[in-house]
C-alpha cells in the first residue's frame, strides 16, 4: 500500500541573484512566495567567473592558524 502525505510541499519561490535580477523556481524551501537572495552565485564567485578568488581572513583566524602550526611539516628527517 502507498503512504500518503509523506513528501514535503513543492511550490514556486523567487531567487534574487546578486547583481539584482531574478526567476522563479520551484522548490521545497521555505513558503510560496518567498524571495531567496542569494549571497553567491554564478555571476559573482570565481569559480564560475574564472576571477582570481581572495580568501576572507575572518577574524584574524588564518593569522592565528599560521602561529599556531606553521612549524609544522610533513618531511621526515
């Protein structure tokens, strides 16, 4: 026997792009309606544009990465 009412619903959104521009789409993603803005995508990150990507330091965090390991190698002695 079938099970009923086991898939979530399937409904039409919008998504913003960065640069503004958007479509319609159909998803399982929050309600009818709702507007999805996209923080990246194909017209912005460098793997699609072929740009040369910066790595964000959040933090100080690949600083404090570098002090703490930056000893460290895989050669043996």
């Amino acid at each position: 026997m079938a099970k009923k009412n086991i898939h979530p619903d399937y409904h039409f959104i919008t998504v913003q792009m960065t640069d503004g521009s958007s479509y319609q789409t159909r998803t399982t993603w929050g309600k009818e309606g709702d507007l999805m803005t996209l923080e990246i995508d194909p017209k912005s990150h460098p793997a699609w544009t072929g740009g040369r990507g910066q790595m964000l330091d959040a933090g100080g965090q690949v600083a404090r990465f570098n002090k703490r390991f930056g000893g460290l190698s895989l050669k043996t002695k």
